[in-house]
C-alpha cells in the first residue's frame, strides 16, 4: 500500500512536470496565473504577492513556516525511534495502537535474516531523523528567509510528508519480527556505502544552503538584504539548484542503507526526484528570466544532464 502511493505521488509530479515543461514551450506560456501554477510554485517562483487579491493572499503562509515540517518530523520520527528500540529491548511495553499499526502496515518477511532488515529500518529512521534535525537547526540559525510564501495546499502536504515517510519507514520492519528478539547488529557494506553517500550529500546540501544565507549577509554576518541574487561555489557552478541534487541524492544514500532492494523506498526516491527535479526546473527559468548575464552552462538540476 505505500509503495503504491509513494508511485502515485511520483506519477503526478512527473505529469507536473512535464505539463509545466510543455506550457513553457509554447510561446507566451510558462507564466504563474491559474491553479496548477498556485499548487506547483512557491517561494521566489511565485510571484505577484501584492498584486494577488486579498481572498487568494488568505491561502498563502510564510515560506518560513518550512521549520514546522522539521519540526513535525524531529517529533515524529524521534518518536518512532525510540519505540522501535524499546519494543526491541523493553517487549509489550510500550503504545499498543503503534504495535496495531505496524502489524497492519509492515509487511511479513520470509527473510532468514529478519533482525538485519529491522537493523536496516532503524539505520535509515535515525538517518531520516538526523537529516530533519539538521534541516530544522538550518531553518532556525542559518537561512535567511524572505517575505516568499507557500499555499496551504502545500504546507498542509509538507506536514504529513514526514509522518507518512516515518510510517513508510516503519513499514520496512517485518511486522513477523517478534518483540525481544535479538536484533542482528551486522554491518554489511551497503549500509557503509550508504551512511557514507550520506555525509557526503549532506555536507554539500549544507554548504549550497550556506552560500545562498551569505548572499543576503555582509562580511560580518549582518542581514543586508532580502532579494535573490545569483549563487555561486561549490556544485552551484554545476547547477541552479544543487541542494535540491543532494536531497535526491540522501534519499538515494537512504536506499543503499536499506540493502537496494526496498522497492517501496526507490518510489519514495522516485517521488523526491520528481518533486525536487519540478522545483528546480521552476527555479532555473526564474534565474534566467531575471538575469541576462545568468552561466550559460549552468544545468538546472542534474550536473551535465538536467
Ligand atoms: N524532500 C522534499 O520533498 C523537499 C521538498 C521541498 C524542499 N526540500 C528541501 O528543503 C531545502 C530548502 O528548499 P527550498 O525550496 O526552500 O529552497 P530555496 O527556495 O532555494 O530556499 C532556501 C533558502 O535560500 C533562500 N534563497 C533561495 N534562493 C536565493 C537566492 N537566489 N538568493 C538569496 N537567497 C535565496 C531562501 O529564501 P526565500 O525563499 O525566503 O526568499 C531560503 O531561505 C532544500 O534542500 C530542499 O531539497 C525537500
């Protein structure tokens, strides 16, 4: 059941995707009016804020409001978390509607080897619960936040995004695993691989998210200004939008953790592609629309493809 609506959200994101593509074609097209576009553009591609009636102006909030997606998920999946450690350690003593709703949810394993697929799981719900820490504490101390807003229809999705992710998660643990039993604590080489892709999506989504904070600072590390300038170091002389690279690449880092062959998780990643790759394509027309002299090289999402 997740896997299908992980495929049914990466569906609509890639028809999103290529309608958005196809209308950009067309002479006089790719403007921002109309619903699609209200649903599909947030922040910075969206423009118009003053000039919206006051009626639609009603359905926006700050794009800052991003932090209470981090939020949810660090409350969230920290929860999981500790369930999913103490059912291992403490049996029957913990939330018995959690117990009923992964019995229902997680699938039966055949698997020889259940306590290393729970080992699995619970590496990746620690490194989806790392990755929303990280985002929430950049929310909070590094970014620096114009007045750009998003529609509800989109904040009231980011909200149930990480807890559906956390309970696709959950879903990953055989639900045949009993309480108490041992949990296999073998390392193999595709959770090294993928803790270390990890890192290293990380530490470069990080590193974009500080350059675009430092264009709005002085040398000091004063705000000067709130406008969108053009972005430059590290994978940004590749890309418009590299950070948005990285987070496909984390969720990728996410799979190889989970042993490659999670098909539910390679939708989910499915989905994140589509979602980031539309932003991105959003962003890169934005960029070149408002500055002439923008790198021609520069791809919009994927370096040397996109
Ligand atoms: N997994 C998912 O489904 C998902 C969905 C969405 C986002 N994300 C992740 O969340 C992170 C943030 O996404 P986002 O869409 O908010 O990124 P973004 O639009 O690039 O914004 C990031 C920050 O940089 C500022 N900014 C953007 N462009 C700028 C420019 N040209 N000059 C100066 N400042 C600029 C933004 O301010 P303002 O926008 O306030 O002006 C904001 O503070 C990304 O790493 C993305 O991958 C994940």
């Amino acid at each position: 059941m997740a896997a299908a609506l992980w495929a049914l959200l990466a569906a609509s994101f890639l028809a999103a995707l290529l309608l958005q593509r196809a209308r950009a074609r067309r002479p006089g097209g790719g403007g921002d009016s109309g619903f699609f576009q209200e649903l599909i553009r947030y922040g910075k591609t969206k423009s118009g804020g003053e000039r919206r009636p006051a009626s639609l102006r009603l359905l926006h909030v700050p794009k800052r409001w991003f932090i209470h997606f981090y939020a949810v998920s660090v409350l969230w999946n920290g929860f999981l978390l500790i369930w999913l450690l103490q059912a291992q350690s403490l049996p029957g003593s913990l939330s018995s509607w959690l117990q009923h709703l992964h019995h229902a949810l997680g699938r039966a394993s055949q698997n020889e080897d259940m306590g290393s697929e729970h080992f699995s799981a619970l590496l990746v719900l620690l490194l989806l619960w790392l990755h929303s820490f990280r985002r929430l504490a950049e929310c909070l101390w590094t970014s620096v936040f114009s007045d750009g807003v998003i529609h509800t229809v989109q904040y009231c999705f980011g909200l149930g995004y990480y807890v559906a992710l956390g309970l696709t998660v959950l879903c990953q643990v055989p639900a045949n695993f009993r309480n108490g039993e041992e949990l296999s604590v073998q390392i193999c080489w595709y959770h090294i691989m993928g803790i270390v892709m990890y890192i290293w999506a990380s530490l470069h989504q990080h590193r974009c998210l500080v350059i675009l904070a430092n264009l709005r600072k002085s040398k000091s590390g004063k705000v000067i200004n709130l406008s969108h300038s053009v972005p430059y170091g590290d994978w940004f002389e590749r890309v418009s939008c590299p950070h948005y690279f990285a987070e496909v690449l984390i969720y990728v880092s996410m799979a190889i953790t989970l042993g490659l062959h999670n098909v539910t998780w390679w939708f989910v990643v499915l989905y994140v592609l589509s979602n980031q790759a539309l932003a991105a394509v959003l962003c890169h027309e934005f960029y070149q629309n408002k500055f002439s002299s923008y790198p021609k090289h520069r791809k919009a999402f994927i370096p040397f493809v996109y």
